[in-house]
C-alpha cells in the first residue's frame, strides 16, 4: 500500500517528544512538511491534523495491524536481571509483539463496534483508514514459558506509546498523526502492587481502550457538529 508511505519523524524521536515538558511541547512546529497543524488542548499529547478534512464523513474503519516495538535495550535489560534459564528470548519478544497486536485490534474493534462504527477490509468513501504503531513498550513482568506465572513488585505494569496516523482509505490523503504515551500506574501514590501476566493484560486493555475511546469520541464530535452546522443553515 505504497499510497499510504508517509514523511514522518523517525520514530526515536516520536517517542521523544511525547516525553517533553509542557514548555518544550509549546515549541513543536505548527504545522509539519505535509501540511498538517498542530492542535491545542488535545486529549493526546501531540496532534497534527489536516484542518480540511471532515471525520463526519467516515462512517467505518479499516484498522491497519499494528506496528509493535519494545523500547531501546529493554530485551538486554531484561537478560541483565534474569537467570539464564528465566531470560527473555527472541522468541518470546516476537511473541509478546504478536499478543500485543493482537490485543490492540481486538480492543479497538470492540470498542469502534460497539460506538457504531464497523471494522473493514475494503477502502470506500465513507471508511477511515487507521494505522497504529506501539513504540517504547515497556513490561515490568514479561511473562514466558520459561518463568511460569512469575510475578514482581512494583508500582506499575509497565508503558507503551502509540503513534497513529489517519487517512482517507480511498485517497490515501493523510488526515491526522498523533502521539501520546501512557503509564500504567494502578497502585497510584506511589503504592507497590503486584505484577504478572494477568495485570500486563488488563494495563494494556485499559491503555488501549483509552485511546479507542479518544477516536470513538474524535468521529462522534465531527458528525455532532455537522449537524449542528446543518440545523444552522
């Protein structure tokens, strides 16, 4: 799907600078090289979006599978504190990657379905396409084979950042690309609280359905101010 090869930052940096401080962010470009401007007061951390373009006119998605990669060193790190016999391998990298794919499509499906908007295969006038990356995956307690139900004390799952770009499915035009990071912290107050399989899950569910939930939110307020134009006219 070459029309939809886009210029965007490497992703490194992406992910740096959903870590800036508040004074940095306000130094952001206001718009990039492919026309897109900054929006303020965002529920993400960073949005460009293309101030032509209508979400009121999509009325289904067509969900890329999304991209997933762990943050720099995190396999090493990961090796550095563990037994041998209990290391994360390259295997089980790919195996969470998959997983976590996999979760990020079924969250999101369910969410968009039940908000009214179906799931796709196929561009046409009225389907947004979606494309989703997860960088800078961070798990507290990778579960694998080798460790059982292993489980650690900490006071958070872990984190991910999503880098999401929206385009028209037909055109190929890009329409939105946004950045945020989120940290699964549920002990909150700095709190300890255990880690395992089971809370990785349900931190990547409750992250993943945030930002399904911003999306499903964004194509509802484009087709609820349509309307109110319409009613004005």
């Amino acid at each position: 799907m070459s029309v939809f090869r886009t210029r965007f930052l490497p992703i490194v940096a992406l992910a740096f600078l959903c870590a800036l401080p508040a004074t940095a962010a306000e130094n952001l470009p206001q718009v990039t090289e492919d026309g897109l401007h900054l929006v303020p007061d965002s529920r993400l951390a960073v949005v460009y979006a293309d101030p032509a373009a209508d979400l009121s006119v999509y009325d289904s998605v067509m969900l890329l599978d999304a991209y997933v990669a762990f943050k720099k060193n995190w396999e090493r790190e990961q090796r550095s504190r563990s037994a041998a016999a209990f290391a994360v391998t390259s295997k089980d990298i790919e195996r969470m990657k998959n997983g976590l794919a996999t979760e990020f499509h079924a969250v999101f499906k369910r969410v968009l379905e039940e908000g009214g908007y179906p799931l796709v295969d196929e561009p046409a006038d009225d389907v947004l396409l979606v494309r989703p990356a997860i960088i800078n995956l961070d798990v507290a307690a990778p579960n694998t084979p080798h460790s059982g139900q292993s489980r650690i004390h900490t006071t958070s799952a872990g984190e991910m950042t999503l880098y999401l770009e929206l385009f028209d499915s037909v055109t190929g035009d890009l329409i939105v690309k946004a950045l945020d990071r989120k940290v699964d912290n549920p002990a909150r107050q700095g709190f300890y609280t255990w880690s395992d399989t089971h809370a990785n899950r349900a931190a990547a569910e409750r992250i993943i359905g945030g930002w399904a939930g911003i999306l499903l939110d964004a194509l509802n307020e484009a087709k609820f101010d349509n309307l109110g134009a319409g009613n004005a006219e």
